[in-house]
C-alpha cells in the first residue's frame, strides 16, 4: 500500500528553527508537496520538490531525497502566526496525490 | 480577488437527508477537486473534474454524488447512503488536471458537515 508518514505534533519556541520529517512510500513518484493549513482554513501552498535538493523560499525551505523517500520542511525564524498544520503530499505514478495526516506545529513565546 | 467559495460553512444533517455543499471558484481552472478531511487522517479524493461535463471517482465516492455543468462550480452532494458523513469537506482546483509541473491545487475555506 501507500503510505506517508509524518510526526503527529511538534513543539518549538518562537525565533527558533524547526525542521518537519516526511517519509513515503508510493506506487512511483511525480513530485512531492507541502502545504500549510491554519485550523479551520484551507489549506494554502508552500512548496513543490521534483528533483534531489533544497529549495528555499524565504524563511520556509524544502528538501528531498528520492533514494531515501524523504523530505522535510525546514522553518526558520519561527513566528506565532506559524503555528499550524503542515500537510505533506506525494503524486504518484498515476499522477493521483497521496496525503500525509498533517504535523501540528505549535509555537510557543 | 480570485478564489474558491464554500458554503455552508457548517451545516448539521439528520439522518436520512441528503445534503448539498456549494463549490465556486473564479479562477479559470479546468479542474475541481473534492476532498475529505477527518482527524488523524489524510486528505482523502471523492470525486475530481478535469473538464465540464465530465468527472471521475476518487478513493471514497461511494454515498456522495457531484455535477459539472459549470466551469467555475462543482457541487458535492452527501447522501443518505454515505454511512459516516460528519467530517470536514474540502473543494479545491488547479489550473489544468494534467500532471506536468506543479499543478498546484487552491483550496476552498472548507465545510463542516455534522450528522445529528
């Protein structure tokens, strides 16, 4: 079966920096995602890793290892409003999103 | 500004009604999404459209229904056969349901669906 896999909850205080596993496996791979969800809203798009490496954007930056089925989402600076949900999404051979339950950062002063 | 509008944003249901969550988007988008989202789990695709007129199951369709005869909505009908509905409902869409490049999704607000 398909499966991803990341922490239920993590905890970190506010200035500091947190990094968010995702582990997958998956019938093929097309790209993995991230997004972000405040409770209650939609959930909103924060980056796309294709290919092995680091993209950075900002304070938020992704990284993926497709040999190891393995990203993480690295956040820098860490503000209150950061504190969230953070949904890992896997696309895979037949192009279909397979979704991880979510971290749920919270941020603490 | 260009978005995707749920609504109701909460809705209670007895049992044996059927019930009908608003999807509409002003984005342009080819394709819809209908997405499930319980505590604990995944997101998880009812139904998606990748064209008017036109839609496809997803990995829990069985008791919801949909219709595409609008570009810009794509409603999502809970019938009474869906044995556990409660659960929060997500619409999202893309610009194109093909898969090259990111294809990134734009979600709707969401939908709180309990049954009583």
């Amino acid at each position: 079966g398909q499966n991803i896999d990341q922490p239920t909850e993590m905890t970190a205080t506010e200035g500091a920096i947190v990094q968010i596993n995702c582990t997958y496996q998956t019938s093929g791979f097309n790209g993995l995602f991230w997004y972000q969800q405040h409770a209650g809203e939609a959930p909103t798009f924060l980056s796309y890793n294709v290919l092995d490496g680091l993209e950075e954007k900002g304070r938020f930056s992704s990284f993926l290892s497709r040999s190891k089925g393995y990203s993480y989402l690295l956040l820098k600076e860490l503000q209150m409003k950061d504190s969230a949900s953070y949904l890992c999404a896997v696309r895979d051979s037949n192009y279909q999103l397979i979704w991880g339950a979510g971290t749920k950062l919270i941020i603490k002063p | 500004d260009g978005g995707i509008t749920q609504s109701p944003k909460y809705l209670f249901r007895k049992e044996g009604q059927n019930v009908t969550l608003s999807c509409e988007q002003n984005l342009n988008h080819d394709a819809m999404y209908w997405y499930r989202q319980d505590p604990g789990q995944g997101l998880r695709l009812i139904y998606y459209s990748q064209i008017v007129n036109d839609f496809q199951k997803g990995d829990i369709a069985e008791g919801y229904s949909v219709s595409r005869e609008k570009k810009e909505s794509f409603p999502l009908t809970v019938t009474s056969a869906q044995k556990n509905p409660t659960a929060f409902y997500l619409c999202a869409s893309s610009i194109g349901g093909d898969a090259s490049g990111a294809n990134v999704l734009t979600f709707g607000a969401g939908s709180r669906l309990t049954v009583l």
